[in-house]
C-alpha cells in the first residue's frame, strides 16, 4: 500500500512533464446544420484524469466518441498518445478502452461469456481470457453473477461489467462517458475507488460527467464544455476562485429575524446579501474575512439568535452556472479571475 | 501498464488474426442463437410446412401424384427456404448493429470485416438445419433420392455455400438500412421474384416463352438444377459451376462494399 501511494504520488510529479495522452485541436462535428462540437481544444498528459463537465447536450459523449474513433470530425485534428484519430484509427484502437454513456455489453450473453468474447478478440488465448475474466469480475464485485445473463443484472452491475471489459486489454487510456450516472451511492464510491487505483498504476483517464463533485474528486484538470464550446479550463481550484469569494451563510432560529438581518450583514460586510429561499437562511459574499466578527457582534447586539453559521468556499456548482450562464443563484462578479474562458 | 511500447502498435491487423477474430464472432452468434432459440423459428417451421404444403397441393396438378412430384419439388423448396433464411441474416445483423455491444466492437482494435463475416459465418447453422429438415420432412414423405447420399450431402453443401455468398447482399442491406424491418423489405422484394420465377416448383417447359427466357438465366434455377441433378441422379453438372462462380462473383462484390458501408457508419 505504502508503495503503491509513493508510486502514485511520483506519477504525480512526472505528469506535470509527461507526453500528451490526448491533444485534440478545434474539432468539429455537425448533426445537420447542428453544430454539436464546436471547436474543441484539449491537451491530457499521461498519467492523469481529465475531466470533462457540461450540462446535458454540451457535446460531451460526441466529442468523446470522436476521440475514441466511433465518430468521424468534420473539422479539426485529434491525436491519441500522437496517432491521429482518423489516419490512424486502427493504431489509436490498440491504446484506448472505451466505456461509454450507455452500456456497450452483449445482452443475451453472460458477464463471463462477455469478457471471454472481448478478450479473445484483443488476442488472448482462451486459457488467458479466462484468467483475465475471473480476475476483473472479482475485482468489480462480479464473480456470483458471472454467469447469469446480462438482462438480468442491475445498472449498476452493467456499469461495472462495461468498465471491466475496457480493462481488458490494461489499456494506457481509458475513456468514461459518465461513468457513475444512475449508480447508488456505495456503487458510485467504488467506480471512483476504481478509476483512482487505475490512474495509480499509471493509466490516463478522460471522464465527463454532470457531478460537479465528481470532477471536484477525481479530475486534475477540468474542462467545461457548453453548447460545444470549452469555455473554461483549469484546475478544480482555479476554476472555484474564477468565481470569486468565499460566503457567509447564517441560518436564524427564528424567520422573522430575517430582514432585520439581512440589513445588519449587508451594513457589516458591504455587500448584499440573499436570503435563502426557505426563509431562515442568508447567504453574504464575503470579500474580507477581517468583518466577520463584526457581523456576529451586530446580530448579537440586535438580539437576533443564530442557530447555524459557515463560511463556504465557492462549490463547482456554482462555478458551473456563473460560467455557462445558466444562473441559478445571484453569483459574485470576478469570472475571469484565474482561468481564460475561451468562448 | 503505462510502460507499454507506444511506438510498436502495428497499423493493421494481420490475415491470421482477422480469420480468428471472425471465428470469435461466429461464436458469439451460435452462444446468441443457444440463449434465443425461438430465432430459429424461420428454418425449422418454414421447411416443414412448405414441404407438406407444395408437395400435396401441386403433386397431383404437376407430377400426376405427390410421391412424384418430390423430386422435383424437394431441391425447390430446399433452395428458397435457404436463401429465404440467408435474408433473416441481413434482418438480424441490422438489430444487432443498433445494440451497445457494437460500439465496443468499433472501438476495438480488430479487423472491420470480423463482425459482419462472423454474424455470416454463424448463420450457416441456421442454413444447415433448414436443409437437414428438408432432406427429412422429404425422406419421410417418401422422397428417395438416387444420388446415394454423398451426392445429397453434397447438394447441401452446395446450397450451404450459395446462401452464405448470396447473405452478403442482405448483409449489405442491412448495413445500409435504417430499420431492420426495411431491410426485410428490400430483401423479400428481390427474394420473391428471383424463388418463384425459377423452375423451383414447375417445369420450366410449361411457362409462356418470355418467362423461360428469365427463369433460365436466373441463377437460383441453376442451382436449383445442380441440385436435382446431385441428389437425384448422382451427376456432377455445369450447373454447379455456374452457381459457384455466381457466389464467388456476388461475395466478391457485396462483401467489400458491405464492410466499406459499415466503416463508413463509424
Ligand atoms: N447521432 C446524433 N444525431 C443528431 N444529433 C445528435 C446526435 N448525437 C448527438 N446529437 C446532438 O448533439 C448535441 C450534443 O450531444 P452529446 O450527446 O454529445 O451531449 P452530452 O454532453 O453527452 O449530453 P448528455 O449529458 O445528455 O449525455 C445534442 O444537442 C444532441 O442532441
Ligand atoms: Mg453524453
């Protein structure tokens, strides 16, 4: 264990010099007239997980798919470890493991019959196929349903099935289209136990997701990706102070109090404050942490009874709306802190 | 992992590994077939049926009774139930493309034809239990034939082969298709005319003279003749030839152009 975390952590420092796993350059892919990717540029070195986040439609799974060879570019070049993705289609195919949004697993065979069918066709004997099948359903919690047809398994045990069979071959890249939408809780944290043991021993990971959190976790570096345009890309934490300031967020015993607060912290801190929807909480930005305690001092002096009280740092949630603009929440200005939103 | 040699992956894949992997596929098929039984529906039903079902209807018109009419009507029935059962391949294949499991197949690193080829090698099974069910639902109606029985099994074969050829049209269909019940379709359109404007069924001396100019260049009514002529008589017949020279011709055509459509898909 102590090995494989040193391991780790010096894959860690050799990423930050370590080649490009994947270097895609303005591509483009139309539906129609639709532009549904519209010039996309990323650069993955080896050894990481990139994480590409976006709402519904953003073009995620398309650009995916052009990356892994299923889908051709109208525009733009990609390479995977330098293969290009469409001269070299058949070169790129030997370096990547492929699990998509929805489960490319056969449905009328078996969990076993599934690996064996894949890997004798990366190559492997039948003995090898086998050793190798055993292995990656004990490994994902699949060995007393290996033999049960897959129409009868969960989604969460497609989901895991899908990612073993991308493992096959110990592939240096391996693509996640939303790799743990619909799993539950316990299934969610072990895909991304999973996904953590694979970037150890030193596999390059590109996964999309909607979980903010889940990029939060997992991803080194993050693109945002909306209407089939990167408009942000960065770090988990440059992104986050991209938006700004920490808030203060009070929670008040009694409602009433509300307004009257409400004044008293936007006199303290100089800044407005929201209250929250259901009545009892205020949310303040907080531009200088020196105030706070004469905020706390104010309300107490007015007499106003304070059940909860924290000050956040921005989440990626709201990193995500104040950048795809898509506004849930009043946010703060300072968009263009760290990062360099490319649309 | 990571220390895998990047610079040694090989651009194509070799003849050998193509073979295997389509074998590979070909066994998918047959596990798939185990677990859906009733997909064999097509070839052990329809055999049965039109075999009673022609040989008393037409016997007494055609061959005076049903027990002489057999000879004739048996290699009839043989060859459109099989290529009838090769159209199903096309229908099948065009379902199974629209499943998950092919976008990993696409994003393998294997040969673009092991898919295709394999999903067609696989349905030689169902052509084999159409033409064993036939040979029987024959023998038991009283059919003997005088070839001896490796001029049948021969005939079998041959028939075997010609449908494996001729799938790869209903293959290329159903690749080019949107719905497999258009590839159905096109498929039955092609299909009728070409089993029934044959001598499948009747003398080709009793039709109007226009009408034997196109059943005698259709190539099922040469293979339908090779057939009798193995089966029933023992002789080894230009009509063999040309049927196998016409599978070469159409596999060579519509299995390239099958495979370039489907690349062209991804
Ligand atoms: N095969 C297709 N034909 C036509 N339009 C398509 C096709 N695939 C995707 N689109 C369109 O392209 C856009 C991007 O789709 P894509 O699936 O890449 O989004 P996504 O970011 O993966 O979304 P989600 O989070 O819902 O999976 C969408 O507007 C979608 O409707
Ligand atoms: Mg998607």
């Amino acid at each position: 264990m102590q090995t494989l975390t040193q391991a780790a952590r010096s894959q860690t420092t050799a990423a930050q010099g370590a080649p490009l796993a994947i270097e895609a350059h303005q591509l483009v892919k139309l539906f129609g007239r639709h532009r549904a990717v519209d010039g996309v540029d990323l650069q993955v070195r080896a050894g990481t997980v990139y994480g590409l986040l976006g709402p519904n439609g953003a073009g995620k799974t398309t650009t995916v798919r052009m990356l892994a060879t299923l889908l051709r570019p109208d525009g733009g070049q990609a390479r995977i470890f330098g293969y290009d993705v469409v001269k070299e289609a058949q070169r790129v195919r030997q370096l990547i493991g492929v699990t998509g949004q929805y489960a490319s697993v056969d449905e009328t065979l078996t969990a076993m019959e599934n690996l064996m069918l894949f890997g004798r066709l990366l190559g492997l004997s039948r003995r090898d196929a086998r050793q190798t099948a055993e292995r990656l359903l004990e490994q994902f919690g699949l060995t007393e349903a290996k033999n049960r047809p897959l129409r009868h398994f969960s989604g969460g045990m497609r989901r895991r099935l899908d990612l073993a069979a991308s493992l096959i071959a110990r592939p240096p890249l391996i693509f996640l289209d939303e790799p743990t939408t619909g799993l539950d809780p316990r299934t969610r944290a072990q895909m991304w136990d999973t996904i953590r043991d694979l970037v150890r021993e030193g596999t390059t990971v590109l996964l999309t997701t909607q979980y903010l959190d889940e990029a939060d976790q997992l991803a080194e570096r993050i693109a945002v990706i909306d209407r089939g345009r990167v408009i942000a890309e960065g770090t988990p934490d440059e992104l986050k102070s991209s938006v700004g300031q920490s808030s203060l967020h009070l929670t008040f015993q009694n409602p009433a109090d509300v307004p009257r607060a409400r004044e008293i912290v936007e006199a303290a801190l100089g800044a407005q404050a929201t209250p929250s929807p259901e009545g009892r909480r205020l949310i303040a930005p907080v531009s200088d942490t020196s105030r706070l305690p004469d905020v706390l001092v104010a309300l107490k002096a007015a007499g106003i009874e304070i059940s909860e009280l924290g000050v956040q740092k921005p989440t990626l949630d709201e990193v995500f709306l104040t950048l795809t603009g898509h506004n849930a929440e009043p946010t703060t200005e300072g968009e263009d802190a760290d990062v360099q939103p490319r649309a | 992992m990571s220390n895998r040699a990047l610079d040694t992956v090989p651009a194509r894949v070799s003849a050998t590994s193509t073979l295997s992997q389509s074998l590979t596929m070909a066994y998918r098929g047959l596990l798939k077939v185990r677990r859906t039984p009733e997909q064999l529906f097509d070839v052990t039903v329809q055999p049965i049926i039109f075999t009673l079902m022609f040989t008393y209807i037409f016997g007494g018109a055609v061959s005076g009774n049903p027990q002489n009419y057999l000879p004739l009507v048996i290699p009839g029935i043989l060859v459109q139930t099989v290529i009838t059962a090769s159209v199903v391949t096309g229908v099948q294949l065009r379902e199974d493309m629209d499943k998950g499991v092919f976008d990993r197949f696409r994003s393998l690193p294997i040969a673009r034809i092991a898919p295709l080829a394999g999903a067609l090698i696989a349905d030689t099974v169902r052509y084999l239990i159409a033409t064993l069910l036939t040979f029987a639902v024959g023998f038991i109606m009283g059919w003997r034939p005088q070839g001896g029985a490796f001029h049948v099994v021969l005939a079998g074969l041959l028939v075997i082969v010609c449908a494996f050829a001729l799938s790869w049209i209903f293959a290329f269909f159903g690749v080019i298709a949107r719905t497999a019940t258009s590839v159905q379709g096109i498929s039955m359109l092609i299909l009728f005319p070409l089993t029934f404007l044959s001598n499948a069924y009747v003398p080709v001396n009793t039709m109007p003279k226009w009408l034997q100019a196109f059943v005698n260049i259709n190539p099922l009514s040469h293979l339908i003749a090779a057939v009798r002529d193995l089966a029933n008589r023992g002789l080894v017949t230009s009509d063999i030839a040309i049927s196998l020279a016409g599978a070469v011709i159409l596999m060579l055509v519509f299995a390239p152009l099958a495979v370039r459509m489907y690349m062209r898909k991804v």
